[in-house]
C-alpha cells in the first residue's frame, strides 16, 4: 500500500517523515493509551472549556475515559460538556476507536476523581494552581514509573497511540514551553474559540515569577520545570514516550500540548525522537488563534499528521459547535482517527468515522448523557 | 508444528483438550498478567509461608510484582522468602518471562503495601480475617471492573496468562471451594513441605460458621462466597477471565487455588470455560499433600498443563528445598514456564528456563537481595 491512499489524514508538517512514520504504522495493532490528570490551575476562571464550569473540570478527565471504555460516563450523569453545552472530543476518540477494534489503557497520572474503570496507576498527585510556583509532586517518581510502563507497553503493540486529558493543559504548557525556552507566546491552542492568550499569559507569568524561573532557564531540566509551573500529565506522558519510543513508534495525541511534551521528551532522551509522530485534527492545524507547526519547528524535525475530520454537515449543533472553534482536540481524537484509518489500511474512512460520531451522539442523547 | 513436541510441558489432565489449547497457543503472544492482594487470613501463624513472618506476608506480593517488573524489590530490602529463607518462585516467573520477552502488567485488587511500579487498579481492599464470615469488601464493583479490563485484554494479547500473588491463598480458596459445593478438604496444596491441613480446616470452618454457611450452601453466588470467606484476589482474577476468555485462551498460572477461581468463572459465565487451561509445575501435580485433579475434575473438564521444571540439580540450596516441597507454585511461575516455552516453540526449553534462574538467584545473591 502507498500511504498517499490514506486519505483522511493531512501531512501537515515534515512531510517526508509523516509519509515514512504511515507507512510504519499501516496495518498495524496500536494501543490507545488515555493519560489523564487535573489541576487547581483549571479553576482559574476562563482558563478551561473542559467543563460546564470551572469546579466540573475536576470530573473531566474520569469521565472522558470512562465514555472511552465503557461508551457511557458514570461518575457524572452527563457527557463532559464546555461552558456552551459543547460536548467533549471523547467522542470522537470512542466513535475511532471501537470501529477499528483499538484497545484502550487507561493511566491515571493526578486525577482528583478517578474513573470507575480500571486504570494503571503511577502513584502521582492533582497538580497544584501553577501560580504557587510549585505546582506538581513526586515528578521524578512518576517519570521513572510511566518510563517502566512505556517498556512494557513496547512488547505489546505494534504501536502507541498516547492521547491526554486534562483541563487547562494549555496553560500548563505554555509555562514549561516559556520556562524550557520555546517562544510559545500566542501559540498555545485552546477549547475556547476565542483563545484566551491574555488571561494564560498573565497565570504563566505569575507562575514563573512565583518560581523565580525566567525564559529558558530550565532548558536542560524539564523535570524541574514540570514540578514548579507544570501539570501532572506531563511526567507520565513523557516517561511512557520515552520507555515506548525505544523499541516502537509513538503517536502523541494531542494539540499544542504536545509541544510541551515534546520538549521534555527531547530534553530527557533525544534518540527516541525520530520514532516519533504528533497526530491531531483539521482544526488545530488550521486554527488561526494557534501556532502548533511554529511551536514545533522550534523543538524537533518530528511531523504533524492532522485527521481531515469535518462536522459542518452535521445535524448536531454541538459538532457543527467544532467548525466554529469549540473543543478542537483533546482525549487524543485526531490520533485515533488516524490510527484507526492506518489500523484498517483505509478500510475505515474519516466518513466513517464521522457516521459513527453521529452515531454515538444520538445515543448518548437519548440516554440524556447530552 | 506438532505439540508434542514442546518438551517440558506435561499434559496432567484431560491430556486432548491440553493438546488443543497449547496448539492455540504455540507460536502466539501473550501478556503475562499478575493479580495481587493481602488478607489479614494469611497473618494467622502457621496459615502461610509466603513471607519469612505472617506479618511479613504484607510485602510478599509487592515484592513479588517489583521483582517481576524491575528485576529487583524495592518495598523490602530482600526478595519475599518463606521461614525457612526459600525464595519467592517469581524468581522463576522472572526468568521464564524474561527469556521469552512476555510482558508484565499487574493488576491491584487489593494489595495493602502496593508496588514501586506500575499496577492497574481495580478499586480493591485488602480481605480481613475469614474467621470474621466478612472476608472481602465491593466484590462486585472489582468483578466488574476486572471483565472491563479483561475485555480490552482480548484486544491486545493472543492470549493471556494470568498469575497471582496473595499469601494464605489456598486457605481462602479451601474455604470459598466448600461454601460452592466442592470437597476440597485435604485437597488444596501449601507453600510448606508440611500441608497444616488441620490448621487450615480449623480456620475455614470457622468462617463458614462466623458467615452462617454450609458445604454447597452459595454454589450459585460464588460473590457472595467471595464476600464471605473469600480473598480479594478472586474477584479481580475471575472477572479478566470472564471477560479475556470470551475472545482468546486464558492460561491460569497456579497451583490449586486456580479450582477456586474455575469454580467462581464457571458458575458466572460458564461459556468462557472451554477456553481455559490451568498451568502450573511439576511440584504441584506431583504433591502427595494436595490433589489438584480430584478438585478440577469435580468442576470442569479442564485440562492442566504442568511446567516440568526440576531444581534435584541446583548449586543453591534454596532451590533444591522446591523439590522437598517447599513453595511448589507462585506468582504464576508454572504458567509463565508454559508459555514461554510456547511462545518460542520450544526454542525455549525447561533447562534454559532453570539456567536463568540459578543465573538470576546468583545475581539477587551478590545483590544482598537474597
């Protein structure tokens, strides 16, 4: 097979080593891993979508994961939805992953409620408002145990696919981008359609002033970095790349929060970079209010692969809600759309995916889990 | 590739079926999956020698999965011994695991000092003293969660292989096997030369007067007996069954404890039954102290493969005591020999696997971790 017969899948960036990191994958057995975490900095009013409001952040995560697994969320009776009744991208991620048969794993890296479904357990903590200046414990710990489970994870798929969820990871990202030296000022994306950048920039600030850290400063010491102004994601998503990445390629999940990882991951292991892929969606590719080429071009030649994914013909609002800016990414849904068209050689078309999307939507609807 | 011709594996019971389970699985791979937990069961003298005290027993299964994972403990300073100072046999399943390149993942189902690695959890407790006739807390939830997990299991491996490391587990097993209407007295093994029968009777009789029930009294709540006189190890063990072996073999690694677990599947999903094996060693099927045919065969036709390992010849002493009956089974060693011999055809044989664990016991030795 020619991975240009993949369509559905946009080589956005490095698009040589996108076509060759397809080509790797087509046809192969991935597993979908959901690393999910929840931060004080969350709260902070008009920093997070991922939530009808700032305190529900905290059930986010659980609950997004519990709909991957299980196709409905147990510990809140509905669908985690944005402050617009916008309904989260694990939709998305669920409708991808169950027509191409991809198992789930779940790991729980901080959440301060935990899913009702089995998760791997790396023994961190919720992250702290990053304005503290110290807002993640035990990071080296956490590292350390993700890097034995990405080890593992290598002997069994063919593949990761690593996907996240935490509210208000942008933010976070954006300080440990300014604090390990990539200009990422109006650069992070954002669930909202109008991209807060003032209100982030102003809690980066204070948190990097409140860690005494200036710009770059912490380049050669991203776990340092993770521990004053970071979020509790970012050390298990490292480690699993970092333990995964050395024996089998790795999909990062994810909009501009990649970045963040991507730094770090470079920053603790450069040589597990080239077995490395950033997968996301049309909208944060082609999202005005972001920068996510320009965040990576600063840190590695590693290629953006972005799933052609497009609701404007939806009937639902709260999909046609996406074309408009809302949500964009998030619980991996771009990586999982793409792997599951890479899964079945294309069998599995992003109108399926779409379909499917739809699908779901209707039913969780008529469960009123919308 | 004619099964017979994998050496080393001794077809013990309903040899026809063992013939067609090691065909599906020769050649396939398959995730190794450790369950762990405690009870304060296993702290009453005498009941157990998984730990050099019973309080000890606390670390054992911890230690067990660190060994496993890391090549070394980390919750205490040595590996788990019995009295006597005989090593854990997840030396053993380490060996044969490593060999092979077969993953680990370990699974929590209620574990009171938890392991220095990562380990999926389940939500579990550790179990009380059956002697209270209220063993274990949220059965259900744990079964629940475990076919959950099970069912993404079946997505991932060929086939799994499932251990367990909970001390005094043949005691609970004894009791929950008389509470479902199997005569298990004098039947179940023990990590001790000596089998304390006496003790054992004594102790599950109690229970089962403590929770009000007779021989048979539960044969169609094996939960409920779980709840009663149980071991949190059982609901968690039987629900990846349940919910693996709907779609791909699962092998059970142990000694007799695995009838509790056969029994408890059996009456909860009786379909998935054709799917399973028991693997266990030569120490087990050859122990005139217990009887795991008289209990399989009054619950299933199950075959029982049987590592043929054999430690007459061992330059170290602490494995020679395996052939006076010490230890026996554990931590899925039998299991994980099967399939590692399976896994590469043969490539991998009996001797091999004995040669890495004298190479591994002298490494723990100068290690100072033995």
């Amino acid at each position: 097979m020619h991975p240009k017969e993949l369509t559905g899948i946009m080589l956005f960036h490095e698009e040589e080593r996108g076509r060759e990191f397809l080509e790797k994958i087509t046809g192969k057995k991935p597993v979908f891993v959901c690393v999910i975490g929840t931060t004080d900095t969350a709260k902070i009013p008009g920093i997070s979508a991922a939530g009808k409001t700032p305190e529900l952040t905290e059930y986010t995560p659980a609950a997004d994961v519990e709909l991957l697994i299980l196709g409905r969320c147990k510990c809140i009776d509905t669908v985690p939805v944005t402050p617009e009744g916008i309904p989260t991208p694990a939709i998305i991620t669920l409708s991808a992953l169950r027509l191409a048969h991809i198992p789930v794993l779940v790991v729980d890296a901080g959440a301060r409620i935990k899913p009702q479904v089995p998760f791997i357990s790396l023994g961190g903590f919720p992250g702290k408002d990053i304005r503290s200046g110290s807002a993640v414990v035990n990071v080296e710990e956490v590292f350390l145990k993700a890097k034995v489970l990405g080890e593992q994870l290598s002997m069994i798929a063919d593949y990761l696919v690593v996907g996240e969820s935490i509210p208000g990871g942008t933010t976070t990202a954006l300080a440990v981008l300014l604090a390990l030296g990539v200009n990422a000022r109006g650069k992070v994306s954002s669930s909202m359609p109008h991209n807060p950048h003032d209100l982030k920039i102003r809690v980066v600030e204070q948190a990097l002033k409140a860690a005494g850290v200036s710009f770059g400063q912490l380049g050669n010491n991203p776990l340092k970095a993770i521990s004053l102004v970071g979020d509790p994601v970012m050390p298990a998503f490292a480690g699993i790349v970092v333990g995964a990445a050395k024996r089998i390629p790795v999909l990062m999940a994810g909009g501009t929060q990649m970045c963040a990882i991507l730094k770090i991951v470079k920053e603790l292991d450069e040589s597990v970079v080239e077995n490395i892929a950033i997968g996301t969606t049309r909208w944060i590719v082609h999202d005005k209010t972001s920068d996510i080429k320009g965040l990576v071009e600063q840190i590695a030649d590693v290629p953006i692969l972005a799933a052609n994914i497009d609701f404007s013909k939806s009937r639902f609002d709260g999909l046609r809600a996406y074309e408009r800016g809302a949500v964009k990414e998030g619980v991996g849904a771009g990586g999982a759309v793409i792997s599951a068209i890479a899964k079945t050689r294309g069998g599995i078309t992003v109108d399926d995916v779409v379909r499917e999307v739809e699908k779901n939507y209707e039913l969780l609807l008529k469960r009123g889990q919308i």
